[in-house]
C-alpha cells in the first residue's frame, strides 16, 4: 500500500466542532449588537464608546478568521481535496462578499463612534444586518459543506495555526472577553475542549479574573445584571 501524502491521515485528526463554537460568537454578536446600536440615544458618547469598543472586537475577529482561512487553510484544502475544491472556492467567494459588508460596517462604527449621531447609527445597524445575512449564509454552508473536508484533509495543529492568527490580532486586554464570548454558547464537553488547550495558568486566569470581567462585559454592553453563566 502507498504511503499516504495527506498529513490529516498521520496529524492529529480535527475536531470541526470548535469551528462551531467559533461562528456561534458572530451569529450571537452581530444581530444582538445591531440592535443595541439602533436603540442607542443620539448623542449619548459613553454608550456610543461601548458599543462600538465591542463591535470592533468582533468584527476584527469576523475578519482575521477569515484572512487566517485565506491563507493557511484554504490552498491546503484546494491542493488535498480535489475533487472537491469547488466547496473550497465557494467558501473564497463568500469571503469577498463578505469582506465588502465588513469594511461598510467597520467604516460606519468609526463614523458613529465619532459623530454618535442617530442616522450614522440606523445606517450601522442596517449594515450589521446584512453583514449577518452574509455570514450566516456562508457559516451555514461552511459547517454543512467545508467541515466534512477539513476533518479529513486538515490537522488540529494546522487549525490551531488558524486559532493562533486570530489570538494574534485580539488585543491581549481583550483575550479573556473574547474568550468568554465563545464559552458562553458553549456546552460543558465545549468549554472542556477549549480550556484543555490553554497553558494552566490561562485557565487559572480565566476562571478566577476572566468569568468576572466577561460579566461586567456584558452587562455593560446588553444593560443586564443578568450574570452569563461560564464556570
């Protein structure tokens, strides 16, 4: 028998439920912040700065997810997967398509942040909502289509090469939020998988400082006292 030429086959196999987990954050953030944002009153500076702080957390995120996929996923997969790498250039098309209601949306946050106007915040709503349509088309085809072919042509490590890009652009102030944002849909075997992959003193940050400043977070971005349960 041939020797295999697909590192998926000899890596560590992947787990595709942590890309899950990932797009579980963007399809929460985005519609919820553009509703926030669209309730805002004009001219209110201070609630102006939160939410957009927030919004340009995510939607850096959304966007260095996606430059991580360009690079360091999608020409492994066009290389290991054919025939199937007709699914890999939808996924690159979706990208384009989304990248242009990324750049609206992210022009429009700097606007509002500056001018806190009530017509900058309608228009940065709208924009959230059809940069959610975008995205949630693509996650939904992308988790039915794309991750089948990633767990078979794709290694952990090569993922957690996807992960580390994305760490690299989160500022290091706001490495414990985002990191609570994706725990917060997460289920217990979910929560499990991430931590287990955080050096030991990362995990004791986040349980004894990292759940404490997700909830004053949230709270401040949602107006809730409601604590997010994470432990």
């Amino acid at each position: 028998m041939p020797a295999t030429t697909d590192p998926a086959a000899v890596g560590e196999r992947l787990n595709p439920q942590e890309m899950v987990v990932l797009h579980r954050v963007f399809r929460r953030e985005i519609p919820l912040l553009a509703d926030l944002i669209e309730a805002a009153a004009p001219g209110d500076r201070r609630r102006t700065e939160v939410l957009t702080d927030h919004l340009d957390l995510v939607l850096g995120a959304l966007g260095e997810h996606h430059e991580g996929e360009d690079h360091l996923l999608w020409p492994k997969l066009r290389e290991r997967a054919a025939p199937d790498d007709e699914v890999v250039a939808r996924m690159a098309d979706q990208h384009e398509a989304i990248a242009g209601a990324l750049a609206a949306a992210t022009e429009l946050s700097r606007r509002w942040r500056t001018g806190a106007d009530r017509d900058t915040a309608l228009d940065l709503a709208e924009a959230l909502r059809t940069l959610d349509r975008h995205a949630v088309a693509h996650m939904d085809d992308e988790e039915e289509h794309l991750l089948p072919l990633m767990a078979d042509h794709i290694t952990s490590r090569e993922w957690g090469e996807v992960g580390e890009h994305g760490r690299r652009s989160v500022p290091k102030a706001k490495l414990l939020v985002f990191l609570g944002a994706i725990l917060e849909d997460a289920t217990a075997q979910e929560r499990v998988l991430f931590l287990s992959q955080m050096p030991a003193p990362a995990r004791l940050l986040w349980r004894t400082l990292g759940t404490r400043l997700y909830d004053r977070t949230t709270a401040r971005v949602r107006r809730s006292n409601v604590a997010v349960p994470l432990a």
